[in-house]
C-alpha cells in the first residue's frame, strides 16, 4: 500500500541560482513555496526526507496523533481546499495529517522545485552579492537572494545521555525518527524511557501488544484526556458556515485556536464548586482547556496549585494501586510549564498487569547493557527498547545547518547566550535569512497551522516589499533585536513558566543556555505587532541595494 497516496517525488537537479531556497518541506516548507512562487519567486527546496510532511513524516510511533483540533490544523489560505478535505477524527493521526499534507502537495504542483532526500551542509552569505551560497550534502552548490528556513521546531530528535546504548544487542527506536518498516511489539519485552507527549502517546498501544512494558519515568507529566472520536458534526457544521473566518479569527486568539469553553476569568474569583464545575468541565473536553478554563493558571502560583490538585486527584482516581498513582503524580514544578500532553488512556494503562512502571528519580539507570536496562535497583531485560526522549528544540534545527552571516559570524556564535531573533523572523547579522516559527516567536505555544500561515505571509510580503523598492539586502536591526528579545524575556517572566525544566527553556540539553524561546504574550498580540511593523515601513529592518539604504 502507498502509504502517501501520492506518486514518490522524481529527483531534481540542483539549480546554480534562485531568488529563494526553502529548507524542509513541512507544514511551513510547502506553504512558503506556494506563497513565493505566488509573487513571482524561482525557488528550490532542499528536504533532508524523501517525501513531504516534515514531523508528521518522522513521527509515526503508535499513537501518534495532533493534540490539535482537526478543524484548526489545517491550512487556511485555499477556501476551497477547506471546504473540501474532510477530517475524520478529531484529533487526527499522524497517517492521516500526512495524507493530507501530500494532497496539498499534489494540488498545488509544490514538490516539483524540492531536492529531496538532501540535507544543507552549509549556508554562507556572500556580502557582495546580497546572496546566499547554499551547499548541501549532494555536492550541490546553490545561490539565492533569500534563505528560509522552514526547518520545524521539534524536528531534531535527541538520544538521552545513557551509556552503553551501544552495548546493546537488541533492537532500540526513536519515537521522533520511527522506522518505515513495521516495528515487531506482539510477544515481546519493550521498554520506553521518556513520559513526555510522545511517550504518553504510544504507552497505552505498545502497553496493548506488548508481553510486557516497563516505563522508565525520570519526571512525571502532567496529562489530560483528549476524548477523541470522529468530528462531532453539529460542530463541524457550525465551522463550515464560514470556514475561512473561523481561520481568520484563530488568529486574533492567544493559542491560535478557538476558545470555546474558557471563562475569561480567574481561577481564585469563583467559588469551591464552580471551580471544580469549570475543571471537570475542562476535564471532559479535551484539548489544553485546563491550562486556560482560568485566565491565571499559567501566571497566579496560587490558581495553577488549583489546577495541578484537580489533576493530582484525576490520577489516584484513575490508577487502582495507590502508591503507584503517587508516582505517576507530577510533582515538583507547576502545572502546564513543562509542555501538558493529551493522551488516550495513559493513566489508566498503569492498571494493566504487564505494565511496570519505574522511578528512575528513586533508582536511576546506570546503563544500557547488552540486554536490557541497569538501574541502581536491578537489570530490566528488553527486547524492544523506546527512547522517548524528545528533541533539541527551536535552535537545534538551525544550528545544525552551519549558517554563518555577515562578516563570516556563525549562527553559533550569535547564538552561543540563547537564541536571540526579531519578532522569531530575523537574525541581527544575518540578512536575507527568514525563519519559520523561529526562537521567540509564539511558535510551540500556539497552533503550529495559523503560526506557519501568519509567518510564511508576512516574509513573502516583506521580501515583495523589498523587491518593488529595488532592495536585495533586509536585515534585523541590533537594538530591534534586543528589545524583542527584552520583551519575550519580561513576558515570559511574568508567567511560571521559566519554573519547569522543560525543553521551552532548552533544560533537556546539558549546556544549552537556559533562555525562555517563545513568545508567550499571545499569537493574538504577536500578529498585531508584526502588522504594525509592516504598516509601518518594517521598524527595526534594514534595507538597502547597492547605493542606497533605506
Ligand atoms: O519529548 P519531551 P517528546 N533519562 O522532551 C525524558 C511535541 N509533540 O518527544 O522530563 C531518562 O517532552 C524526559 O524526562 P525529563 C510537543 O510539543 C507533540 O515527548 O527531562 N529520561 C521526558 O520525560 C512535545 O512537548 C505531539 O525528566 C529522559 C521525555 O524523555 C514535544 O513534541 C506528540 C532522559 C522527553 O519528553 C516533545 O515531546 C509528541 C534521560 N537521560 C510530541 N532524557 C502532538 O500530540 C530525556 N528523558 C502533536
């Protein structure tokens, strides 16, 4: 069976010039092509993959699946490719998220400039030429007046610091990099090491056809029931009416999705009852509502407390055997600061007699050996082994991609304090580069969909801008640049956030810098601001040509 429903993509030669090279052809990649060729752009793609769909190639564990609403992640910007493509559940799998994503692909014409099965080995920007020389690992050298880099934020998977993984003679998977091929989990003894979204995703099906899961738990995660099930269709009805505007008005919310059952009001201004009314009403509806049923979960230490308790409760609830639910509890940093997950049926799973759940806070692993996993305790024989261990993520992507800007700094070196951007859109020092859903934008902390689409729009209209000015170079201001990157620390701030050792604030990477890299004021709020950048003649960007500056 194809599994794409499309036909493999023909390879392409490498073209010597472009206007615009696109690296990564996810959600963001093919929109960005679709959207330059729009205002008369050459472009060329460069996919480190063999196909489209970006994180919904590589992420095919069991239970992969959105914990956005179907409705909401979806391109917005062709009424009729709304209109048309039907979802079937609502919170649809990975399968069907990349069925789709080729459908727009084939629809479109969008594969016809991509490389795939090729990575960018360098990126260099050539002053004189206002031009990007682009290398990639298939000896191809590419110029370009533009470089986006449509590269996702979780899309570099990270092997935990374990030794003797090497060691190991059975068979070991990443969640974030799942194999093509069928992965054999009847009959035998699989072990996952991570509870982050990924691992609370694929627990319960491994835990369904396992002989026997052991879940090796360094921090407890806080998880919410996602109630999927097929599109309820008074509610999809009610969407169609106007499909775009509904789009449209994603856009003007915090999360970049509607906000259909929050209050609007804090957590301490009502009563004991009615609280436990709106989390239970939170509870049983899914998607991250418990995180913004009240409007100070995230920021009142004392409204967030009220939030983790009705969780805390949920879980001995749930879980039969007490002292079990106690270490499933998260405990340690506020709820929602590190990333909330929505599972099916995770907390129940631990009921199940050939799940084991293992603390490895209380007995941590000394070592992958031949066989299985050594903790302090004992050796846990394995036959399939799941690391579940997440991504570097926002700037591991970039960094991988040896970018170096004007005057030959490296992005690495830019970056080596965090990673500082313009409104997560530009680079101080590196002109002519856009990113997609880069470091200090809203990116991971809204809707991916309206991000991609808000993002991709206002560089195409900003590289339009500059080619009717007859400027070839566009570059973030320095002071610009600090000042955003002032505001989304003094935002972030203000919020608990910064309080969990989450991968938000790059604390799964021993020695990244510890910098908060979204913005967290609100998708809302962030497009308002880039509007009134363009409006106004692009604050805090720099054009010129050769002669003229502006
Ligand atoms: O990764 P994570 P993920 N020894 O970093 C543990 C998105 N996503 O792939 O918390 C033992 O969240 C680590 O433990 P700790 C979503 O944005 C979306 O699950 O560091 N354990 C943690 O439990 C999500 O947030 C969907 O103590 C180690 C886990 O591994 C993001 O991707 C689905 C360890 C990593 O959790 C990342 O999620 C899936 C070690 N050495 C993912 N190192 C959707 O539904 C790490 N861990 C759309």
């Amino acid at each position: 069976m194809n599994l794409h429903e499309s036909t493999p993509p023909v390879r392409i030669a490498a073209p010597t010039l472009v206007d615009a090279v696109v690296i990564g052809a996810g959600f963001a990649g093919l929109y960005a092509h679709y959207k330059l060729r729009g205002i008369g752009c050459t472009v060329f793609g460069v996919e480190a993959a063999p196909e489209v769909g970006g994180t919904w190639f590589w992420n095919r564990y069991p239970g992969a699946r959105c914990d956005v609403e179907s409705l909401d992640y979806t391109y917005s910007f062709s009424p009729e490719l709304l209109d048309q493509w039907r979802w079937s559940e609502r919170f649809a799998t990975q399968l069907e998220i990349l069925r789709y994503i080729n459908h727009v692909a084939d629809r479109f014409d969008l594969r016809r400039d991509i490389g795939f099965d090729t990575r960018v080995t360098a990126a260099t920007f050539d002053e004189a030429a206002n031009q990007w020389v682009v290398d990639t690992d298939r000896g191809d050298t590419v110029r370009c007046r533009y470089l986006i880099a449509a590269v996702g934020c979780l899309s570099l998977p990270k092997l935990p610091e374990i030794a003797g993984i090497e060691d190991y003679e059975g068979r070991w998977v990443q969640t974030g990099a799942w194999p093509h091929e069928p992965v054999e989990i009847a009959g035998k003894r699989v072990a996952v090491i991570g509870t982050g979204s990924s691992g609370i995703q694929s627990i319960p099906l491994l835990a369904q056809e396992a002989a026997h899961l052991t879940v090796f738990q360094r921090t407890a995660n806080y998880s919410v029931p996602a109630h999927n099930g097929p599109v309820d269709p008074d509610y999809e009805a009610q969407v169609r009416t106007d499909y775009s505007a509904h789009c449209q008005a994603n856009r003007k919310t915090k999360g970049g999705v509607p906000s259909r059952i929050d209050s609007g009001v804090s957590a301490m201004a009502v009563c004991d009852q009615e609280r436990q009314a709106k989390y239970e009403q939170a509870w049983g509806f899914g998607t991250f509502s418990l995180q913004s049923v009240f409007n100070d979960t995230t920021r009142n230490p004392e409204a967030n407390a009220l939030a983790a308790a009705f969780v805390h409760d949920k879980i001995r609830s749930i879980v039969n055997d007490p002292e079990i639910a106690e270490r499933l509890i998260p405990r340690g940093y506020p709820f929602g600061t590190k990333r909330l997950c929505l599972d099916t049926g995770y907390y129940a799973t631990f009921n199940r007699s050939n799940v084991e759940l293992v603390d490895i806070r209380a007995t941590p692993i000394e070592r992958i050996t031949r066989t299985g996993v050594q903790t302090t305790d004992r050796e846990y024989p394995v036959d399939l082994l799941v690391f579940a261990t997440g991504f570097d993520a926002m700037t591991g992507p970039l960094l991988t991609l040896n970018i170096r800007g004007a005057g030959g700094q490296s992005l690495n070196d830019a970056w080596k304090d965090g990673p500082f951007s313009y409104l997560g859109l530009a680079i101080a020092g590196f002109p002519n580069l856009f990113t997609v859903n880069g470091p200090s934008s809203p990116s991971v902390l809204a809707n991916m969909l309206p991000t991609i689409e808000h993002h991709v729009d206002w560089i195409v209209e900003c590289i339009s801008y500059a080619k009717r000015k007859g400027f070839d170079r566009v570059e973030a201001d320095e002071g610009a640049q600090k000042e955003w990157a002032h505001e989304v620390a003094r935002i972030a701030a203000m919020t608990l956030y910064p309080q969990g050792n989450s991968w938000y604030i790059g604390a799964n990477v021993p020695g990244k810098p510890r910098v908060f890299m979204a913005y967290i004021g609100g998708f809302d709020r962030y497009v308002a601001r880039c509007e009134e950048i363009a409006d106004s003649g692009y604050t805090g960007f720099r054009f010129s040509a050769v002669g003229s500056t502006e």
